[in-house]
C-alpha cells in the first residue's frame, strides 16, 4: 500500500477553477499529439501528468504558457483567456511560472540576476525591490547564500532550485514543472523534489510532467494519465495506482515499477 | 625623367593607407550598426521583416562588390543622388559589410540553445527584451572571433573601391607605377601594406577563437 498523500489532504483547494483547458489541439505536421483535452485545475491543486513518451503531457503542459502554440481549443489561467490567434502572452505568462528539464538558467548572469531581470524588465520593479524580491526567493529554495554564483559553479540541483526561485520572484498563480528532475543525478532529486515538495504544502498551484512516481503518489492530489494525445484517466494517485481503470495505464504502472 | 626614391614611393603609399584604414573604419563600424539592425530584422518574429532582410542579405551576398559599388557610384545619380567617390565607396561597402556582418551573427544568435528563449518567454518578456538580455549578450562571446576574421575582408575590399576612382593603397599605387613603371615594386610595397594591416587581424581572430574556447 501507498502512503497517504498527508500533504496533500492537509491543503485547502478552494474549488475555484484557476487553469481551465477546452478541448485543446496541437498537431506537429501530420501528427496530431492533442486530440481535444480539457483538464481543470483549481488553486491550490497538486497535479502530476504521467504518460509514456509521446503521450502528449510535455506538449500540453508547454501549452498552457503558450510554450507551444495550440491549432484548437482555449486555454484560461486566472481569467485569462488565450486561444490559437492570440499573439500576445504578456498577460498569461505573467500569471504561468514554467521550470524546465535542463534548468535553462542564463549563464551570463549570476543566480541573483537570473531572478532579478525580469523582475526589472518585465516588471518594472525599482533596483531594491527587485533585490530584495530575489533575496527572498533565492532564500526560499535554500539558496540565499549563492547570490552571487553563476550558473556553472553551481550543481545541477542547484541550479534546477534557481530556475525555481526565478519562476517563483514572478509571483505567478500557477507554476509548471516540465521533468524537473529528469537530468539531474540521482542523489541530487532529492534537494529539488523537496522544494518542490514545500511549495505544494504552502498551496501553489502546481501541475508538473514527471517520472518521479513516488513523488507524484505522495505530494498530489490528482494524477492524470496521458494517453495517445488523450487524457486517458485522472483521479487521486492512490485510486490510479491501486485500481487502474484502462489496461494502457496499468501497463504503464507495471512498466514504471519494474524499473 | 623624374627620380623616385624608395621613400618617395612608401611616403606615398603610406599616406594612401590613410583612407583605406578609414575607410575600412567607417565601413566596419557602419556596416556593424546596419547589420545589428539587419541581423534583429532576420530573427524576428515578424516574418515581413524577416523576408526583407533575408532577400537584403542574400542579394549582397550573391552578387560581386564590384557590382554593387557601381550601382552605387553610376546608378544613385541617375535618380538624383550626386554622390563622390568617398561616399559611393563608404556606402558600397557599408551595405556589403551589413550583409555579412548579419549573415554571421545569425549563426551566432541560432547557437544559443533554444532553452534560452524559452526561459526568457516564461517570464513574460517580449522578443527585443529576449534579444538585448539573455540572447545577443551571450552571442556576443560567440560572435568576437568571426567577427574580427570578417574585418580583414572589409580591410581588402576597399581595393576594389579603386575601381570608382577613390584614392586608397591600391589607387594610389597605380597612380604611382604610371609614374614610376615600377610595377612590381610599387604593387609589392602595396601587397605589404594590406598584408600588415590584415595580419594582426587574423592573428587577434585566432587568439580570440583560443580564449573564448578555453573559457567555455
């Protein structure tokens, strides 16, 4: 038996819709990868995409920041509505945190101007609340004192707990996490899995793409299982891993827990 | 007949080489701005932009200098542009500079790994954003060693800028071999010219290539 997701029973989800897909499309040349998905997510929630390769859960999470763009369907976040003619993603991205598999840090800049320039581009903020706002999140992640690092004398975790506070100084309502720990040493995940882990019980609205099974049936609240472009079944993890309802998703389950 | 000393000849080059290290200047520094422009026109996400500057790019790049100064210096006239010998070969060489300048730069810009652009986009910043703080700055690193490697082909195309009538090294010498018949000595002092003049370039080029791989 699973342990009982704690974490996730000791949050406050408030029903309140605050990521809403309809009936989202993408194809990449002839190969439809979104055959029409609608998920909802409320603040607060925790949740996992979990899918084989190819299933469609990168693709639609790089969606929601308009990452990629979708040929249907619409995507909100926060009352921001974004559908396959908007060009301008200011507004979205502005609400959408996104950290990437390969941290993607600017390695020009030190850890603390990684997380201060949007801050002061986008923003606009003034120097010392800029500063300050890095400080803070830099401390968040356990990282207040690599300030003045750059990115290359930092480890791998390190850097993944950078992107992090850079996504977090935005204040957006939602963050993704597209395979945050995929390449990053095993004795490293544990560093970022636990932030990850901390902003899930300060409630951020979190929904990340991941291979960290334990992780997903611990922390989540709601797993959902891609499948062929399709949401193929989503509930709570310990019901999805107990009782899978497809035979797609039990061969996955049998195929993740071999390994 | 007149005697030229050996002096008589290089003083007289020399003083020519004057306004082929200028106009290689203006040319390089110009030829730069424009082709930031141009290089910033080619990656955008506006594909009207993007079309011009590439049909820019590729017309200079697919016809010969030489061409191209003289539509400049024959052609600007006959639509009502007076236009010198200085400003012909300034210009000519500019637009050819801005070209190749831009053409390079691409392939620095499309060597910063995606990732950076999409950071950069998850953070709400908008394409001129992208380029000034996160994409230009670390293709700058990239760019210096071609960059300095392209500014010895700016230094020998002024030669061909003789060819209108502007008096640079390669005029000049031809001007004195009239005098002289001196051909081989004349355009040999002028092949030493250039020669210093593009040496350290290729040389710092090369040590630049060394630094910035090593500090990778």
């Amino acid at each position: 038996m699973s342990p009982v997701n704690t974490s996730a029973a000791g949050r406050i989800a408030t029903g309140r819709p605050l990521v809403k897909l309809s009936g989202i499309r993408k194809s990449f040349g002839p190969v439809e990868v979104l055959k029409g998905v609608d998920m909802a997510v409320e603040e607060g929630q925790v949740v996992a995409m979990i899918g084989r390769s190819g299933s469609g859960k990168s693709t639609l999470l790089r969606s929601i920041n308009g990452l990629e763009r979708i040929d249907g369907g619409v995507i909100e976040v926060d009352g921001e509505c974004v559908d396959p003619g908007q060009i301008d993603l200011r507004a979205l991205r502005q609400k959408v945190g996104m950290v990437f598999q390969q941290f993607n840090l600017f390695p020009h800049l030190s850890a603390g101007e990684n997380v201060m320039l949007a801050l002061k581009v986008v923003k606009k903020q003034d120097k010392a609340a800029t500063r300050a706002a890095a400080e803070a999140a830099l401390a968040k992640v356990g990282l207040g004192h690599k300030f003045d690092a750059y990115p290359s004398q930092l480890s791998g975790g390190q850097q993944q707990r950078v992107a992090i506070a850079r996504s977090l100084a935005m204040a957006p309502k939602v963050l993704l996490c597209d395979e945050i720990t995929s390449a990053l040493d095993p004795e490293l995940v544990a560093e970022v899995l636990g932030v990850v882990r901390r902003l899930a019980e300060e409630g951020m609205t979190l929904i990340l793409v991941t291979h960290e099974m334990r992780f997903a049936r611990e922390v989540c609240d709601r797993l959902v299982f891609m499948h062929g472009g399709r949401i193929a079944e989503q509930g709570p993890p310990a019901e999805l891993f107990d009782r899978p309802a497809t035979p797609e998703l039990a061969q996955f389950i049998g195929m993740v827990e071999a390994r | 007949m007149l005697d030229f000393t050996l002096w008589d000849i290089l003083s007289n080059l020399l003083l020519a080489a004057r306004w082929t290290v200028l106009l290689s200047l203006i040319a390089f520094v110009s030829g730069g701005i424009a082709g930031l422009l141009l290089l910033v026109a080619r990656v955008s996400p506006v594909p009207p932009l993007r079309v011009a500057a590439r049909l820019f790019i590729e017309v200079f790049q697919g016809t010969p200098l030489l061409m191209q100064l003289f539509i400049v210096f024959f052609a600007l006239p006959l639509i009502g542009i007076e236009t010198s010998a200085w400003t012909s070969a300034a210009v000519g060489l500019t637009l050819f500079t801005a070209a190749y300048l831009a053409e390079i730069w691409r392939g620095c810009v499309e060597a910063v790994p995606k990732g950076q652009w999409e950071a950069s986009a998850s953070l709400a910043m908008t394409f001129p954003e992208q380029m000034r703080h996160v994409i230009l700055p670390q293709a700058l690193r990239i760019a210096v060693p071609p960059t300095v490697g392209f500014s010895v082909q700016v230094v020998k195309g002024t030669a061909v800028t003789s060819i209108i009538g502007f008096v640079e090294v390669t005029k000049a010498g031809t001007m004195i071999t009239n005098a002289t018949f001196q051909p081989f000595l004349v355009y040999g002092l002028v092949g030493l010219i250039y020669f210093a003049l593009c040496y350290p370039l290729s040389l710092s080029a090369k040590a630049l290539e060394r630094k910035l791989n090593v500090a990778r």
